[in-house]
C-alpha cells in the first residue's frame, strides 16, 4: 500500500451529538493503540451498540470509513476484521498528542509567535477548508487573509502540513511582536469571551461525572462511554482555543479547571473502559481480546506510551 500523506486521509469531520464513525476510529485510538492486529467488525457493531448506535448504523460506518480509506479490511475467512491504515493512526496520533498536552500548566511558552502566510491559487481552492481546518486544530486564526498565528504552534507540524497538502507558496516565521494596530493584534483574532463560557459549560456539564469517577461509583460500561463523550468534547475544546500563555489570558481563566475535569475522567475511566472493550472482543475473537489496552494523558505525550495498560 501507498505511503498516505495528510492529504490523503479523509477524515469525518466533526459534529454535535454521537457520530459513529468518530466513535469507531476513538476505539481505536484508546483502546487498540500499538497493536497490528485489525479488529473484528462484529466486535466494532457491539461495541458502538453500547453508545446507543444500532447495528444497521454502525456496519454502515464501518463500510464509510473503509471507502474513504481510513480503515482496510481483512478477511479472515467468512468474517471481516478492520484496522486503521496507517496514514489514519499517524494523524491520529498526533491528533492524541496535541489534545493530551494542551493545558498543561506548566507548559513553557518561549514568547516567540508562529507566523503563517499562504497562498492558495483557484485551481486548488477544495483545500482551503482542509487547510483552515487543520491550521485552526494546530492553535492558529487568520489575522488577515492568507495570514495566521498561534502562540504555540508546532512549527514542524505546521510545515508538514503545508507540503502535504500541496500548498504551492508558504511561508512559516517564528518571530516576536513588536508592534500591533487594530485587527493586526492576533489577539482580538480569537473570542475570548466564548472561548472561557465553552470552558464553564464543560465544567459543569462533567463536574458531577468526575466528582463520581474519584468516588469509584462508575462501572465498566459508563465508563467507556463516558470517556469517549468526554475526550470528543475536549477535542472540540482544542479546536477553538489558541492555549494563550497565562500573562496574556483573563484572570481566573477557566481552562485550567477544565482540563483536571478531563484528566480525571479520561485518566481514572482508561483501566473500567478497557476491560468492557475486553469483554466485548473476547465474545468474537478471544484471542484477540488481551490485546486491548487504555491510554492516559501521560502515556499520549511519551513516544513508548502508545497501548500502555496500568
């Protein structure tokens, strides 16, 4: 198979509510990293039934998601196991990486912005979304046209994008601010405001589930799902927040509580929700099922932590 480039992995884009195919390319991520084994696509219908998605809807999802080329199949017999390609589990992972350590307090930040000019002719203006997407995903927003800048870009990342979307003219500037002037200042290009209200509603949203995640009342079942609901939810967060060092943010910014919420529920939930994964795939495939593992927030950021189990 052809080496993917970021470009070629078609990717569901997000929305609200429960969408099957995240889900099904979430398990994957939490609980089947590291592993070349594919997974049994009856295991992929159970457990997505445990999300309230029936039957019908998720062989659907799987059959998408192999015809986008994000999963190939493999038949072993009369039965069809999925696994991700591997340009998917690359974006993926960096995907992982950026949500686990974004918030992080104590995240340096050197004072230096990244800067982002681009041009992108008629003839390829279908990549534009595919560019803003992933661009605002990184931590930038557009100043002007053609021009972003985030505090903390990865400026590998951002080069890597543009090369592999075939962006024909670019140029990435890691520089400080010395002067800015109306809409030139980067920071009125975010809103603030709506940024630390999504971040209090996260709060409040999830308070009560991390407050009974502590106390051990939540059992294998929930906690999959809840896990899962709760990590989508912060990617939306990662989505819109540029992560502003602290000297340049409001007093009392609300994201910081809100990132311990995740961390004790995706952290505290990985062990519970792995072994439903487990027993779910031991139903199909026990052979399979003691591959199954969880991740954490710290395992994410570390280059071994990739299907490390506690």
């Amino acid at each position: 198979m052809n080496a993917q480039t970021l470009a070629d992995v078609d990717l569901p884009r997000a929305q609200v509510g429960a969408n099957p195919q995240h889900l099904i390319l979430g398990l994957f991520t939490d609980h089947w990293s590291a592993t070349g084994e594919p997974l049994p696509s009856a295991a992929l219908v159970v457990l997505l039934g445990d999300f309230g998605i029936t039957p019908v809807s998720a062989r659907a999802a799987i059959g998408r998601l192999a015809r986008r080329g994000v999963l190939e199949a493999d038949k072993r017999g009369r039965r069809t196991y999925y696994r991700m390609t591997p340009g998917t589990a690359r974006v993926l992972e960096q995907t992982q990486r950026r949500m686990m350590e974004f918030g992080a307090p104590d995240r340096p930040w050197d004072g230096l912005w990244t800067t982002v000019v681009f041009s992108v002719p008629d003839e390829q203006r279908d990549l534009r979304h595919v560019i803003r997407q992933r661009l605002r995903f990184l931590g930038y927003a557009a100043v002007f046209d053609g021009v972003w800048m985030s505090p903390r870009a990865d400026h590998e990342q951002t080069a890597e994008l543009l090369e592999s979307v075939g962006v024909r003219s670019a140029t990435v500037l890691r520089s400080t601010l010395t002067h800015t002037q109306g809409d030139g200042d980067p920071l009125t290009a975010w809103d603030l405001d709506a940024i630390g209200a999504a971040y209090t509603g996260f709060i409040s949203r999830y308070g009560d589930l991390a407050s009974r995640t502590a106390a051990g009342q939540v059992g294998s079942a929930e906690a999959l799902t809840a896990r899962i609901e709760v990590k989508e939810e912060w990617l939306r967060m990662v989505s819109t927040d540029p992560e502003l060092p602290a000297n340049l943010l409001p007093g009392d910014w609300p994201g910081h509580r809100a990132r311990a919420v995740f961390v004790q529920i995706y952290d505290t939930l990985g062990p519970l929700a792995e072994v439903r994964v487990r027993q779910i795939i031991a139903e199909q495939d026990p052979d399979l099922a003691g591959q199954a593992n969880h991740r954490t927030t710290a395992h994410a950021t570390s280059p071994q932590g990739a299907g490390t189990t506690d």
